[in-house]
C-alpha cells in the first residue's frame, strides 16, 4: 500500500490548501484510474477519456479553497467528469431522443433464455455496449456503471423519465441480442 492510500482524504485536501504537491499527487493517483474508467465508458476515444481527466482534475485543483467542503472526494470528482462527459458527447451532436410519443412497454417477464447469456465472455459484453449508440451507451452505463438512478439520469441529460427508462430497456435488449448471437455463434 502506497503512503498517499493510508493518508485520509480530508488530509490530502488540507495538503492542497497548503500548496504541497504531495496532496494533489496523492489525490490524484488515488482516485485517476477509476474516474477514468467511468469517462471512458462514456468516451469510447482513449485521448478524448484522457484529455476529459485531465481537465476534470484541474478544474478541481485550481480552487482548492472549495475542497474543504466536499464530503465525498471521489463521488464529487467522478460527478464532475460524468458531466463533462456528457458536455463533450453534447458538443459532438450526440443526440437523446426524447420518446414520449412511443408507447412505452412493460419490461417483460423472466426470460429462461436470457441467462444463457452469462456465459458469454466478459470481453463480449465490453464489446456489445460499445456498439450501442451513443445515446443508448451513455444511458446504460450511467445506469449500471454508475448506480445513477433513471430520474436523475433524466436530469442531467434533459429528458424524461420515461424516455429514459426506455431508451435503458433498448440498450439492455440490444446488448442481451447481441450476446445471444455471439454465443450461439461459438
């Protein structure tokens, strides 16, 4: 265990008011390889990931007088790199499609089938997510990756409820097609 994992974050924080790099370091290298994980579910390109990272440390960085008041370090920072995410997906026109005019399906029934599907590989379900959409991808991993619930992916995406609810329900019947196909295929 590196010394930056044993020392609390509220301490590393005081660390960065103070100005001491060993603060930011330790931050950052802490919590780097996870937020990242959760851009890049989100931005499937490795520098565009990385440049979001970046930016999103930085940003938390430059004002370390507003540290003080975070209770939760990592949830805060990955929120933020959540959003520039969307920020970015938004800048290159991906659109979310607002469905209320579709008539909205119940999710059906258990589906003996379906569980057939784990035993899939890992690296298929990677890839079956990554040939979603991008609207379809970015809700599902919202939703599974990062325990967002419907309403407020809802809110931080600007549709409604039900469309996103939907638009998971399609992601989620994609991807398990998509298994089921590779599967069969083996």
């Amino acid at each position: 265990m590196q010394l930056a994992e044993k020392i609390t974050d509220q301490e590393l924080i005081i660390m960065c008011r103070e100005g001491k790099d060993f603060g930011y370091t330790g931050l950052y290298n802490k919590y780097a390889k996870r937020i990242y994980n959760s851009i890049s579910r989100l931005i499937s390109h490795t520098a565009e990931a990385e440049d979001i990272l970046q930016e999103t440390f930085f940003t938390v960085f430059s004002e370390p007088e507003k540290l003080v008041s975070i209770v939760n370090f990592e949830a805060w920072v990955r929120r933020m790199a959540i959003n520039r995410s969307i920020s970015h997906l938004r800048k290159k026109k991906i659109s979310f499609s607002e469905l209320d005019d579709f008539h909205i399906a119940a999710e059906e029934e258990y589906d003996a089938e379906e569980n057939e599907i784990f035993d899939c590989k890992v690296e298929d379900v990677k890839r079956s997510i990554e040939a979603l959409s991008e609207g379809y991808k970015t809700i599902l991993n919202l939703y599974v990756f990062e325990k967002m619930t419907h309403d407020d992916i809802a809110t931080m995406l600007g549709l409604s409820s039900s469309t996103v609810r939907t638009q998971y329900h399609r992601a989620k019947k994609r991807v398990l097609e998509s298994l089921k196909d590779k599967c069969y295929d083996e």
